[in-house]
C-alpha cells in the first residue's frame, strides 16, 4: 500500500507570495494533519482535519488555511509569505482523529527568499 | 511552555551497545506516547508508542519504557546498528475534543559509530 505522499517536494518562493502544498493520506485514512518543521525544532501541529471539517488548529496566523477533499486528499495553503515561514511541512494521516497512531509523509521543503 | 523535552541534542554509540534516548513531559494529561525516526530528507517514521497503562513496550529491538510518576519515558534500542543513526523524535498526545493531538520534543540525533 502507498504511504502518505505530498507534492511538490521542494519549493522556492518570495516574501509576500502564496503557496499551496498538498498530501494525499493513506488508503483508508481519513484524517489528515499538517505539521511545520523548522530546523532544530520538532514537528508543530498546524491543523487537522477529519470528514473535510477543522478538528483541530495550532498556534499559527490566519495566513495559513486548510481543506479536505471528499476523497480525504487536503491542501494547505500560506498567504503572504514571510522568511520565517521557511520549514519543512509535514502531512500525517491516520485513520480516523481518535486513532493513537500517525503515519507522515516526507514532507514539502519550502524556502522563502 | 514546552511541554515535551528532549534534553539530549545528540547521542554518539558505538555499534553492537545499547542506545537509551530520554524524553520527559510536564502535562500529566498525556496518555500516549509515540517514538518517530527522521531521516535526513524523508518524514518521520513510526517506531513504537505505548499508553500510559503501560510500563513497557516492546518491538523487535525497540523498547520503550514509561515512568508516569516521573513524567519521563525512554527508547532502548539493542543491538544498536550503523542504520539506526538518525534523529529521533518523542510526541505525547492526550485527547482532547475527540481527537489526539501531538506535541513533539526537540529530537536527539543518534549516530552509532561501526
């Protein structure tokens, strides 16, 4: 079975643009959650959704947004984009939000010049 | 306010030894506790996890141990290999709002030396 897979893997952007990067879960997976990686530091937790409906926000701007799809695929989306935005994203999924375990994906690399 | 420590930035072992990774965590709420490991340029990958009715956790050379008292577990891994080098990231997760939420330590970076 394909694991959680995440598009584009790498990304460069300026200051101020917008980005878009999506995940698709593992078969059978409904939920999917969104994780930042800065350098040094562990995954935060961005959001996470379940049934196409916000389960659960982190500490983060309303620059970044989320959806999921009917067929539990999920965009998440970075207005304005800000140096310190620079991170590795992460998408996990897991088959549903009360499931203990999580699977991630390898991530989206995006740099912001 | 970090809720999941990881104290140890890196963990040198020579191959063949044992490698115990520490995490401790403040919020007595947590009531399970995954290991991740993250190779350069890949996600993380699950390792093992335990719920904290457990003491013990045990996969293959993996094992994890819980001390709910001291808010403290740790990843024993034996034999220690030359592939097992990478970061490794502890999370804690309690529910909340009917779903589990994670927060992620630091992660150590282990190289086991051949």
């Amino acid at each position: 079975d394909a694991g959680v897979t995440q598009s584009p893997t790498h990304l460069i952007k300026t200051r101020g643009q917008h980005v878009t990067l999506r995940c698709s879960p593992i078969s059978g997976h409904k939920s999917v959650s969104w994780y930042q990686q800065v350098l040094g530091q562990g995954p935060q937790f961005i959001f996470q959704y379940y049934e196409k409906e916000e389960r659960g926000r982190g500490n983060f701007p309303d620059r970044f947004s989320a959806r999921q799809f009917p067929n539990y695929s999920s965009e998440l989306n970075v207005n304005a984009l800000l140096l310190g935005d620079s991170a590795l994203y992460l998408c996990a999924s897991r088959r549903d939000p009360l499931a203990e375990t999580q699977y991630f994906g390898p991530g989206t690399r995006l740099l912001v010049l | 306010d970090q809720q999941v420590k990881q104290n140890s930035p890196s963990l040198s072992v020579q191959e063949g030894r044992i490698s115990i990774l520490n995490c401790d965590y403040t919020n007595s709420m947590f009531d399970y506790f995954l290991w991740y490991k993250k190779y350069p340029a890949e996600g993380p990958t699950f390792l093992i996890s335990i719920s904290s009715i457990k003491d013990k956790n045990e996969d293959g050379r993996f094992t994890v141990f819980l001390n709910k008292s001291a808010k403290h577990l740790s990843l024993h891994i034996v034999p220690s290999q030359p592939g097992d080098s990478a970061v490794y990231f502890c999370a804690a997760s309690a529910a909340t709002s009917g779903t589990y939420k994670y927060i992620f330590g630091t992660g150590t970076r282990l190289k086991v030396l051949a």
